[in-house]
C-alpha cells in the first residue's frame, strides 16, 4: 500500500510595485554670474600667450597703427598656429585685441 503524504499549500506570495525613488531636492543655487571672457580673448589666450605677454600690445613703437594692419598680423600668426584659425577666429581675436589693447579707429 502506498502511503499518501499531504503536504500544506504553498504560502501565496505577493509581489508589489515599491514606491518610485523621488531625487532629493536640488538645494537653492545662487544665480551664476555671467561669463564674460569673449571667444577672440579665450582664443588669444590659449594660443598667442605662450609666445608673447600682453606687453607687446602696449610699447611704445608698436607697429600696428590700424586695424587693417591689427587683423594682418593676427592673419599671418594663424597661419603659424596649428590648426590655423577661421576667419571667424581671426576676426574674434582682432576685435579682443583692438577692444582690450589697440583701441583702433573702426573705419
């Protein structure tokens, strides 16, 4: 004779969807103070310093005298960078040095 074991059901398991994980509040952010360093002065920056200080700009017997000759010579010295400038670049960098050290005559 066979012997029938009765076994209790199985516990009913119920699985649930938890909650949805809510990000911790940002804390308040002071407003940022604007950037105000301009393309031609970021570029001039990075590339020309390495060679020559901002004291160029200011002697005596510079020999630019317009802005004509200002944009030639940042034209030429593009052409010596690696990789040479866009004329955007080159007009960015002629208008940050005429603003900032030449104070040429916009004709």
């Amino acid at each position: 004779m066979s012997e029938v074991i009765e076994t209790a059901p199985a516990p009913q398991t119920t699985i649930s969807t938890p909650p949805p994980i809510t990000p911790p509040s940002a804390p308040e952010q002071a407003t940022p103070v604007p950037f105000t360093a301009s393309r031609g002065q970021l570029l001039y920056e990075l590339q020309c310093v390495s060679c020559h200080e901002s004291m160029l700009h200011i002697r005596s017997n510079r020999r630019v005298t317009s802005l004509s000759e200002l944009r030639r010579q940042v034209e030429h010295w593009s052409d010596v960078l690696k990789p040479t400038w866009s004329v955007e670049d080159i007009d960015d960098v002629t208008r940050y040095l005429n603003t900032r050290f030449y104070k040429l005559e916009i004709k």
